[in-house]
C-alpha cells in the first residue's frame, strides 16, 4: 500500500511546464558578458544597464524589462526552461522578509568588494577593478540561478533577484495606471478550469485570479512575457494598458 502512494507521487503530473514563444535569444549577451569580462573586466561595468534600466521602467512600465530585455532572464526562459523540472518555487522565496535580506546582502557585497579596487591609480586600473567588482557579481548569482533552475523551476531566482524585488516595490499596482503600462486582461468569459495561463507563467502567477477587472492583472512580479495570453486555448487573455 506504501509502495502505491509512494508510486502515486512520484509519477504525478507536473503543473508548470515550459513554452516556447518567439522572440529573440538574448541569453548570449549574457554568456558574452560572462567570457569577456573574464579577458577584459571594465566590461564588467556594463551591468550596471541591466541594474538600473529594470527598476525605471518598472516605475512605467512595471516589471517589463524582466521579462522582455533581460539576457539573464531570457537565458532561463527560453534555454534552460527546457531543462528544469519546472518544480514548484519555494514560497519562503516569495516573503518580503527574504526578498529584503537579498537586496541588502547583494549590496552589501557589492560595498565590501568595491572596498579593494584601487581607487588612487584611478584611469583603466580603477574601472578594471569596478568592472571586476560587477563581473564577479553577476556570474555569481548567475551561478546561483542555473543551479536553482534546474532543481526547482526556470525563473526561481527571479522571484528574488534583489534589481526584480526592488522594481516591484516600485512597479503600479493600482488606477490610475502610467500610459506606458500594459498588463494582462482576463475576459469574464474565463471559467478558470484550464489554468494553461498560470502552468506556462515563468513566475508562476495565476492571471486568471484577475479575470473581468478592468484593471487588469496588477501582480507586481508579472513580468509582462505575454507567455499566459499566447497560451490560453479560448484567446480571451490579452496584453494591453
């Protein structure tokens, strides 16, 4: 009997899965930064773009940039969202408390690090080892996110990346929303029984929870792929403002 539910379990139908969209593979940028900015680390400065371009056009725009411009993002999206089991993201993740902590650690190896770049040469020695500060950082917490797609789901570091906490802290989250602001609209013609939006979700959202508002979606973690409305098997999810 033991061995029936064990089996049971083991061969239970996984929720989340991945879905191709098209688009453009943005992930070499990132696999380019990573290899060049070992040769030539004032590259590394160069993510300071990707620190600062989410967190404004989040305040427009929400978290489009994550989902959209992002390499880091598009490289577990659309490569290693064929390889992840696509597991449930851990909710503790999610918390605000851990979310906090995470900015606040990341920046706090960011001060300490930039603390041994030598700043009295000043000209390419001093940006080399800035440039060197934001490489180490970001292939470290890349790291980090590779290895948690692969036991959990594709974008779990997204649910916690310290740039995506702190863009949707400042993302809209009610009327009267930004002209530039899209977000996904869900008919009230939804019976919410498929969920195909929430199973193909890289953050694992449930847009159907907004069905009929006119609003719109508000979740300041939907990232704005457009993944749930290309998915939808009855077409009546739709990305606009």
């Amino acid at each position: 009997m033991a061995q029936e539910e064990t089996k049971k379990k083991t061969t239970k139908k996984q929720f989340h899965r991945h879905f191709e969209t098209p688009g453009l593979p943005l992930y070499w940028i990132i696999i380019a930064y990573i290899i060049l900015g070992w040769f030539f680390p004032v590259i590394g400065l160069a993510a300071i773009i990707c620190m600062i371009g989410p967190v404004l056009f989040s305040i427009w725009k929400g978290r489009w940039w994550c989902g959209n411009v992002c390499p880091r993002g598009n490289l577990y999206s659309r490569l290693l969202s064929k390889y992840s089991p696509h597991k449930d993201i851990p909710k503790f993740v999610r918390t605000f408390g851990f979310r906090l902590f995470m900015v606040f650690f990341i920046f706090t190896m960011f001060g300490l690090q930039l603390s041994f770049v030598p700043w009295s040469e000043g000209g390419l020695a001093m940006w080399a080892g800035i440039g060197m500060v934001f490489w180490k950082i970001i292939v470290a917490t890349t790291i980090v996110g590779v290895v948690l797609a692969f036991i959990y789901a594709p974008r779990t570091w997204c649910a916690f990346c310290p740039m995506g906490t702190i863009s949707s802290w400042v993302a809209p989250k009610h009327a009267p929303l930004p002209k530039a602001f899209t977000n996904v609209h869900v008919s009230s013609a939804c019976q919410m029984k498929c969920k195909s939006c929430a199973r193909v979700c890289p953050m694992q959202l449930t847009p159907y929870d907004s069905r009929g508002q006119e609003s719109g979606y508000l979740d300041p973690d939907c990232i704005k792929c457009g993944k749930c409305t290309l998915a939808c098997p009855t077409k009546i999810m739709e990305m606009k403002h």
